[in-house]
C-alpha cells in the first residue's frame, strides 16, 4: 500500500478493503480482521483502523457488532462493484475532458486501447 497521494490514508485503506470485496478475497458476511489486525497489517495507528471502519460503516458497506467485530454487509458486493466501476469511469472521463478530449475523441482513444490489447 503506497500512502504517497492526496487522499486521507483510512480512505485509501477503505478502497483497499472495497477491492478485496468486489474481487472475492473477502467475501459478503465475512468478519473482517480486528482494529489491532489492520493496523499491524497496514503499519498505521488503531486509530486510523477505527476511522476506516467508521467510513466503511457510513457508506453501507460493513456492520458492526459490539463486542463482536465487524462484517461484510452479505448483500453488498454487486452495488459495491457498480458503484466504484461507474466512479472510476466518471473520474476517467472527467480527466479526459480537462486534457480537451471530446467524448468522441475519448471513445475512439478506449475502443483503439482495447483492440490492440491492454499493456
């Protein structure tokens, strides 16, 4: 994990754990590892942990059980992956439009990307 951007590290930890949801390394009704578990595993403060939980609680994504631990929401996983796939497609065209491409030019750059094979 690379804390080098812009973005608050218990976001970029939370992405990190969004991801591992969409792709199955952790799966929905799971229980996540403890506050104290991440922290050693991502080398940052409990605190940090507890604010990535609190994030993760917000948008939905994990439940917490006093005095149990924290869970995938079992029900999660397909919005999850629509909603960061139409993020990330957002953000691209957004960055795109600012370097003064049109959607046209943007579709025509992808479909040229995705005939001639991802790098």
């Amino acid at each position: 994990m690379d804390f080098q951007n812009d973005q608050p590290i218990y976001i970029q930890i939370g992405t990190f754990i969004k991801e591992q949801i969409i792709n199955g390394t952790i799966r929905p009704g799971e229980k996540l590892p403890s506050v104290r578990e991440y922290a050693v595993f991502f080398e940052v403060s409990p605190l940090t942990i507890h604010r990535t939980v609190q994030y993760l609680e917000s948008e939905g994504i994990i439940e917490t059980r006093k005095g149990i631990g924290s869970f995938v929401r079992t029900e999660i996983q397909e919005k999850l992956s629509e909603d960061m796939v139409s993020g990330i497609i957002q953000d691209f065209i957004v960055r795109m439009h600012h370097c003064g491409l049109t959607d046209a030019q943007i579709k025509a750059a992808v479909s040229q990307e995705l005939e001639g094979g991802l790098k």
